[in-house]
C-alpha cells in the first residue's frame, strides 16, 4: 500500500495520487512578519519539513513554496508603534525566521514569495472577479460575494447562511451580504498602498496566498498546508477566490497541523503564553525540540511541557549514543557479505518497512521515531552482550544498522549533526567542481588539450560527468 494522506477536504484518509507522476507541487503557509514565530508556529513550519523530506525520501520530486505575508493590519500596527515602515519591520522579522528556522533544522523552501512582490498578480485577479460579478467594489474597497461560488464551506464544512464574519474579515454595512470578504483595502493614513484601477489601497489576506501559490505552482497544485487555525476562513478563501476562476480543483490534498498547547491551553500570541524559538532554543538543543514537535501525530494536540522535553533530550542522547558506538562499522555496510541470519539484520530491515508503513499512513512520526528506538534498543543490547570480537557479518550488519538509521532519521531531521556535515561536503564538492572546471576552461582556451582531456578522464574514472554546453560547463554524478 502507498502514501495516505488524511485529507481535510474529504475529511478521510485518501490515497496520494499527485497530479503529476513522480511530482510533487506542495505550498505551505508561512508566518506574518511581525514579530518572531514560536514554538507553536514551528509546529506547523516543522510537519511541513518533514513531510516534504519523505516525499523526497519516496522519490517524488518536490518543489516546495513557503511565503511570507509582509503586509498585514498587524505589521502596519507594529511597524507604526516603532516609528518604522511596514517593509523595514516585515524584513527583521524575515531575516530572524531564516535564522531559527534554520537552528532548529528546517530547510528553506524551494520558493519564498513575499506578499508584497506579487500585487500585480493579486490585483489581476481581482480584476477577473470584477469582470465575472464575482467581486465588487464599494469606494475603493473590493468584496468577494461568497454566494457566487456554490462549493463554498467545503473544507470547513460550514454553510454560508451559518458562517458569521471569520478573523480578519470587518463588518461593513456597505457589504451586500456582511460575510463577504474583502480582496482589496482602499488607502488609509500610515498604511503602505499600491495604485490599481480601483484606487490605491492594499491587497486582503487571503488574495495573497492565492496569486502567490497560481504563480509558482499553477492553477492546481498537490498538497496545501497550514496550521489548524488557517482552514477557516484563510483556507476557504483561497479555495473560493482560486476555483471560481479556474474551474479546477486548487489543492487536491488539504493538511492542517493541531495546535500546539501550554497548561493546556492553545499556544498563541493572542492567548500571551507562547514561548519564541529563539528562547527555547537557550534552554534546550535544537534537536530535542525537534524531536518532541514529533513526538505526536501532527493532528494531534501536543502539550509543551518540561517533562516532555527532558523526555526528548534524553532520547535524542540515548540515539546519538548509540550512532556513536556504531558509526565506525559504516565501513562495511557495502561490502556484499552475506548477513541474512543476523539478529541486527533482520531487526533493522524490519525497522525501515515498518518506519516506512508509519510514515506512510499520514505521516505518523509519533510511530516512525518509535521504530527506530525499537532498532537502537536491539543494537545496544547486542553490543553489552557480545564481549567477544565481532564476527565479520556482525561488523557489516551493524554498518547497515548504522546507514539506516541515520537515513530515516535525516527524514525527520532528528539527526542535525550528520546533515550539518553532509550538507558542508556537499558545498565543498561544488566549489571544487568549479575549480576543476575553471582549469579545464583556461586549459582549452590555450588549446592544451593534452590537460583539458586529463581533466575530463579523471572526472569520469571518479564517477563524474562533464556536459558542455553554449551556456558553459555542467557536472553530474554517473546515472542522476
């Protein structure tokens, strides 16, 4: 059985089948930029990393949108409180999530739009919803009539007659219905404004993921994430303003992250009991925060708590342990030997079907870290009973164990250390790729082929393949 995702949509548990054989096209809610993200947000950021990892782990090809949304009433709020503009405060705040996102082991995204870079496509849009009576506009202001798009509660399973105004969306008595939503804001005192044909004024909130998300992944996209929060009436939205025009499906998987909890109550800024990435990470490595924000099924609430922490550092030092006493027997991973009666064997490959069949029923981490506890108990109960010298087959089983285990842990992030170096070594590779390059060209240019073909030799005997082209010298690994 394959990949299954529950999807927020049919509120089941569906099949992933994406659009595009061996594809995957996947956005993801980022933060507004007003202040940094906490623990809670990184909950959210964190799932969407590991999900795209496996996917990769799977052989999909992913490419990856995250945006910023940098022109909110919050950050026009802050922004003012500061004496500062709105595009000042929003790229502090942008510059300080790339910095603990990457501390706690969060990739960048393939793409970082930033709302205010794509206006012209929101305002495109609106104009479109202008043209089919879709969306009016009402002094500058323009409103979505949400009566217009018949599938509208879909993913929230509400009713339009039901819904009362959701977050971010004002009541208006110029409004035709009160629970249309706005698409366009005309210009007020000390806020930023663009020029359109309906006046100067802002975008809404929820335009923005949509031109954002049509821009750098087309009209119909895979898979949609964001935090349990943003299904109504963010997500909604989206979904109204973007099928309206198509008549296509945009997201055809929905996932939403449970809510984080302190005391038992939902962390958040506006409940004032968050805790920022950047302080938890004074008190606890990188890794065990990263380890407890999987701890728990990504739907599932999830309490912050000292105990749970101490829990996770505890089992990240016990992992880390016993890739340590194992590390060396990598050596042998690949040697052919025959090693099926062994005990490690056949517990490791037993760990990578069953963290595979976990990951793979929605992305159940809580199941996948269990797995690999279940290896590293059977490697350090074999390592204190042996007190003999390792038999050959032992060597190589243990180097198996090793290259698995630091596999699926990469897939979750949960083994920085090792992914700090390859990623070093692999800067490493391409600056001294360059360098070979560069003296193939100068070699070629003076006509010493004799050196040029020496070049070209040794790259091949070392599994490297050189491909000239107009534009100049590309390089890949024998059979990429």
């Amino acid at each position: 059985m394959g990949l299954r995702i529950y999807n927020s949509l049919t509120n089941q548990t569906d099949e992933f089948v994406p659009i595009e054989d061996g594809e995957v096209s996947m956005y993801n809610c980022g933060p507004t930029v007003y202040d940094y993200f906490h623990i809670g947000n990184a909950r959210t950021f964190l799932i969407a990393d590991v999900i795209r990892r496996y996917l990769e782990y799977k052989g999909y090809q992913v490419k990856f949108v995250q945006n910023f949304t940098d022109i909110d009433n919050k950050i026009i709020n802050r922004a003012n409180e500061k004496g500062v503009s709105a595009s000042q405060l929003s790229k502090k705040y942008i510059d300080a999530y790339f910095e603990d996102s990457q501390k706690l082991g969060i990739r960048s995204a393939d793409v970082h739009p930033k709302a205010t870079d794509h206006i012209p496509e929101m305002i495109q849009l609106i104009q479109q919803m202008i043209d089919k009576e879709i969306a009016y506009e009402v002094d500058g202001d323009v409103y979505y009539r949400i009566h217009k798009f018949s599938d509208y509660g879909k993913l929230s399973n509400r009713k339009p007659e039901d819904l009362l105004s959701g977050a971010r969306v004002d009541i208006d008595k110029r409004k035709e219905n009160p629970r249309d939503f706005d698409l366009w804001k005309s210009v007020k005192p000390n806020e930023p404004s663009w020029s359109c044909p309906w006046g100067c004024g802002r975008p809404g909130w929820h335009i923005e993921c949509s031109a954002m998300a049509m821009k750098h992944l087309g009209e119909s996209i895979d898979i949609h994430a964001g935090g349990q929060d943003l299904q109504f009436p963010h997500h909604e939205n989206e979904i109204a303003q973007s099928e309206v025009l198509t008549g296509k499906t945009f997201a055809r998987y929905w996932i939403h992250t449970a809510f984080l909890r302190i005391s038992g109550n939902r962390m958040g800024k506006s409940e004032q009991n968050f805790i920022y990435v950047r302080d938890a990470l004074k008190d606890y490595p990188a890794e065990t925060i990263r380890h407890f924000l999987i701890s728990a099924h990504y739907r599932s609430p999830l309490d912050y708590n000292e105990a749970s922490l101490s829990d996770s550092n505890s089992a990240v030092r016990r992992l880390y342990n016993c890739l340590s006493r194992i590390s060396s027997y990598s050596e042998f991973a690949d040697s052919g030997i025959d090693v099926g009666g062994s005990e490690i064997a056949h517990t490791t490959s037993a760990m990578m079907t069953s963290f595979e069949s976990a990951m793979d029923e929605d992305f159940n981490t809580a199941l996948a870290v269990g797995e690999i506890y279940k290896l590293v108990g059977h490697v350090n109960r074999f390592l204190t009973q042996e007190q003999e010298q390792l038999m050959e087959a032992d060597r190589v089983a243990l180097g198996v164990a090793y290259q698995s285990l630091t596999k699926v842990c990469m897939v979750l992030g949960i083994y920085t250390e090792l992914e700090s170096t390859t990623n070093r070594n692999t800067l490493l590779v391409n600056q001294l790729m360059e360098l070979v390059i560069d003296i193939r060209k100068d070699s070629r240019a003076r006509k010493d082929w004799v050196t040029a073909d020496k070049v070209r030799d040794w790259l091949h005997e070392a599994g490297i393949e050189l491909q000239d082209t107009p534009s100049g010298t590309n390089w890949k690994w024998k059979g990429n």
